[in-house]
C-alpha cells in the first residue's frame, strides 16, 4: 500500500515517482565531485542515495500536497514520448500515471500545479498526448507559473541544452493556450500556508515552495539541491545545469545554513527513495536524515 512521505494534521504529501537509477555517476552531475568524500560519507548515504559501487541514484518525480481543499501537483518530471536530445529523456515511456493513480490520485483530481522551475525534468506531465496534440494532462488544474521564469525561457535559447525550450513549446505553451495558466510573482501565496520563495541560480526563476502549518514546516527545494551529498559538499555546483553556477551556490550555503539543526523537513526533487528529511549537523559537518522511514 502506497502512503504519504509526510502526514501532519493540515496536509499529506505524496511522492509520485516517474524514474529511479542507480549507476549515475557522479562527476555528469558535478564536475568537482571525488569518490574519496563520497565515501566518507558512505555511512548516511548508503543505500537510498548511492549504491554499492559508490555511484549516485538518481530520481525524476513529482509531489502531490493534499490539503482539505486542494490536490495539488507540483513540478512534472520529464513525461512520456517527448523528443530530446538528452539521450536517457528522448521518448521516455515511464509508469507515472499508473503510480499517480496507485496512491489514490486520477488525472482529473489534481486541482492546481504548482512548479519550482522551468527545465525539461520538471515540467514533462505538464502535457500528454491526445490525438497528435500535446494537451494538458490535469484538465481540471490551474497551473501557476513564476512569470519571471516563464520569460526567461520564453526569450533566451541555449544551444548547447536546447531541451529546456523544446520543453517551454511542449509542456508548457499549451498550458497557457488551454487558458489554464495563472502567472504568478515569485513570492506568491497559493494559501497562507503554502507559498512560494525566491531561489534563483540554478535558474533565474527558480523558487522554494513552502508548506507550512502550526505543527510541520516542510520545503520542497526543486534543485536548490541534486543530491543529498551538498549538505556536506556545497560547494559541488551542477555546472552543466545551472544557469548562474555562482549564484546557485550562494542560495544552497544561504537554505543550507538557514534550516541545519531545525525540524524543517527538506524535499529534493532528484532525492531517490527517501527524498524528505532534516539537515543535522555533527562535528562541524552537515548530512541528511530521511523522515518517514
């Protein structure tokens, strides 16, 4: 039986999971990673976030917060039958709807979307394909987008990674068409309990999405974080990723520093099998400690 990762008095959260792999090796994710500090940390590491060959696992999923008025979906992996030019994403055919579906969702239940930025591995279930057009796959959802996010990618184009603007005209765009898209500032309250928050770096728009009642504080970071060795190693910058590298390091030392040593639960959207936890630190060094085992 499928259950929630969080469950407070006020909300659930769900994890809905599209891919999990291990063998990732982890220099395609940060250039300055070295085998030497994974090891080290191999003690709290091992076996939800690397394997046995010391290699990271790696997940593209979604949450789904359940409150009394609200299912709401947030960020859409990468999606089925997308063409990229990213090898492991091109034409992906995952079991997304069927796992959505197994913890108690349908398509027509998700009531609002909400999504921490823009690249293609967030935004794929955005849309599906239904009689060769890419419609929107939760036809009864509001989606609320960061505009400032939404401009960004609207108006520059990367060669060198051009997936995240194919994904901007099929996951995103007929959206907007569908007249189900509410663009939103950066600090946007969806309800008093559940906003938004300035994270900029990875991507310009990228924000911090909050859920907060009287009893449980939770953060779903997005990619603030890819991996869960950054509590001990900040300093490891997703350079192939990132579109301000410095930036997006200043923001992880800033929610890092910000939330060790507190009951705040963290979520990581790349996080494999236990993605909720609580940053602890012990003996001047920082690591991960997943909740609801």
């Amino acid at each position: 039986m499928i259950t929630p990762i969080i469950k407070s008095d006020d909300f659930e959260i769900w994890r809905i999971i599209e891919t999990e792999n291990e063998g990732c090796i982890p220099t395609d994710t940060f250039p300055k990673a070295d085998t030497t500090s994974i090891v080290e940390n191999k003690s709290w590491l091992y076996p939800y976030y690397i394997d046995a060959r010391d290699n990271f696992i790696m997940a593209t999923q979604s949450f789904i917060i359940k409150t009394k008025d609200s299912i709401i979906l947030v960020d859409g992996g990468v999606g089925n039958g997308k063409v990229r030019y990213t090898p492991w994403a091109n034409k992906l055919q995952s079991a997304f709807l069927a796992n959505l579906k197994n913890s108690g969702f349908s398509q027509d239940s998700i009531t609002a979307v909400l999504t921490t930025h823009f690249h293609m591995d967030h935004v794929g279930w955005y849309t599906c394909l239904k009689n060769d057009e890419w419609v929107p796959t939760f036809p009864n959802a509001q989606y609320y987008f960061v505009k400032s996010e939404y401009d960004y990618w609207k108006n520059n184009v990367n060669p060198k990674n051009l997936d995240n603007n194919i994904a901007l005209l099929d996951s995103v765009e007929p959206v907007v068409l569908a007249n189900q898209a509410t663009f939103v500032p950066n600090n946007f309250h969806f309800t008093e309990g559940i906003y938004l928050e300035p994270a900029p770096g990875h991507t310009p728009g990228q924000v911090l999405i909050h859920i907060e009642s009287a009893r449980k504080h939770v953060i779903i970071a997005g990619d603030v974080l890819h991996h869960p060795i950054q509590f001990t190693n900040p300093h490891w910058t997703a350079d192939y990723y990132d579109v301000d590298t410095d930036q997006a390091l200043n923001t992880r030392v800033d929610f890092i520093n910000k939330y060790a040593n507190t009951e705040t639960v963290i979520i990581g959207h790349h996080f494999a099998s236990h993605p909720a936890g609580l940053i602890k630190e012990k003996d001047g060094k920082r690591f991960f400690v997943p909740v609801g085992k």
